[in-house]
C-alpha cells in the first residue's frame, strides 16, 4: 500500500510558499485544492488509525451551518480579518482532533507502544472548527478584554486559539495554545508551535511555519502525531497510518 512521497510533499510545500506569496489570485485556489484532498487525507487516516485500536476519536469535524456569520462577527470584534487560510480550511475542512482531551486515553495507547515518558508527548493533530462552542468562547474573551483596564496596562493584541499546545494535548503541564493572528496574511505564522518529535520533518518549513504549510507536514510526514516523528517503536506505525493517504 503506497505512502505519500517525501518529494512530492516536498515539491507541493514549495508550490505552496510561492502561492501565498503570490497573493489572492493564486493563494485561493491552491489553498481551496489544498484543503479538499486535505479532507480526504484525514478521513483515510482516521480510518487506518481506528483499526490500529486506537481509543474513540473525532477525527475531521465538517463545518456547520452558520459559519459565514460566525467569521464576520468575530471579525467585527478583532476588527481585522481572521486568516485566508483559516477561514478556507474551516470551510472545506471544518476541524479535527486526533486527541482525547477529556479522559486522555490516547496518553496509554501510546505509552503501551513503548511511546510515552516525561520527554514524549504525541502532539497529535487538533484544529478547532469554527463552531459554535469555539465561537462563543472567543465572544467570552474579547468581551473580557474590553473590560475597563488600568491606564498602565496595555490591550495585548488578540491571537484565535485554535488547539492545546503538545503537552496540554497529553495532559502535562504546557504553554501557550498553538493560534493565529489575525490578518489577511496566507502566510500568517502558527505562533506558539514547535516540532517536539525526535527528528525535524524534512518537508517542515526552515522558519515560520503557516496553517498549510504546518498541516501539510503534520498529516503527511508525521501521520498526524508530530511529537512521535523520528521515534524508532513509531516508524511502522506511521508507515501503516500513511497506507492509501491521498497527497495534497
């Protein structure tokens, strides 16, 4: 069963820089084609990894209904426009989560692959939709923020959370959420993320990595769980997660 090919992942990422630099007119359309196998990726590894046994998962989350609102509300409120980027995999793509973040069974499904420790965590793939549960807890937060503050302290600019960062996800202690900053940059930097697996993947970017760029990378190359890449007991199992995933 054939794996995504590291140079043409390699090639799709390069092809990807140079869109988004490009601007609108071919940022779109390359992420939109991006995203669309992007769905299908994720559905075949969300197949392959459920008959490993790994414990009940969402996997990808379509979008619902309402989600145009929903963006140009919280657009409204930050007063800038929430990534290219983000807004066209909501759309497409919706959300995922390869976590369990309420009783953290995935934490033992790992660890009894000889994949666990304080050193080890999975940072396995988590992007929130666009949903209403998410869209109302960023309604929370930024009417917390117009509270009145003191003429001493400065309004921090405000990031869209969008996953735990990769301790939170395996219940450790950890830092600040992986978000976005809004603005109309295709390019706009995962702010708090870091490649935590023992080897850097060869298709991750060599400084800021975008949305795309970062998931690209993520479900290709790491098979969805960034933190157990270049981890010797994870290589067969990624080879067997990677089985029939569509390149994007």
């Amino acid at each position: 069963m054939p794996i995504p090919d590291l140079d043409a992942i390699l090639a799709a990422q390069q092809s990807w820089r140079l869109a988004a630099r490009a601007g609108e007119a071919e940022a779109r359309p390359a992420a939109e084609r991006a995203c669309s196998t992007m769905s299908e990726a994720i559905d075949v590894l969300s197949g392959n990894l459920a008959s490993l046994g790994y414990p009940p998962f969402t996997g990808r989350i379509p979008s619902s209904q309402g989600l145009g609102r929903r963006i140009r509300k919280i657009e409204s409120r930050v007063h800038r426009q929430v990534p290219p980027s983000l807004k066209v995999f909501w759309q497409i793509v919706g959300g995922v989560s390869f976590v369990d973040l309420t009783g953290y069974a995935h934490v033992q499904f790992w660890q009894e692959r000889g994949l666990g420790g304080s050193q080890v965590c999975c940072d396995g793939l988590y992007v929130d939709g666009c949903d209403d549960d998410w869209f109302d807890c960023m309604l929370d937060e930024l009417d917390e923020r117009r509270k009145p503050l003191a003429e001493s302290e400065p309004i921090e600019p405000f990031d869209l959370p969008l996953a735990p960062d990769g301790l939170h996800k395996d219940n450790m202690s950890g830092g600040e959420p992986y978000s976005l900053t809004p603005s109309d940059d295709w390019r706009a930097p995962l702010r708090n993320f870091r490649w935590l697996g023992a080897k850097r993947p060869h298709s991750a970017p060599a400084n800021r990595c975008d949305l795309v760029s970062y998931l690209r990378t993520a479900i290709l190359e790491c098979a969805g769980f960034p933190g157990l890449y270049g981890r010797e007991p994870f290589e067969s199992i990624r080879q067997q997660l990677l089985a029939d995933v569509p390149s994007f």
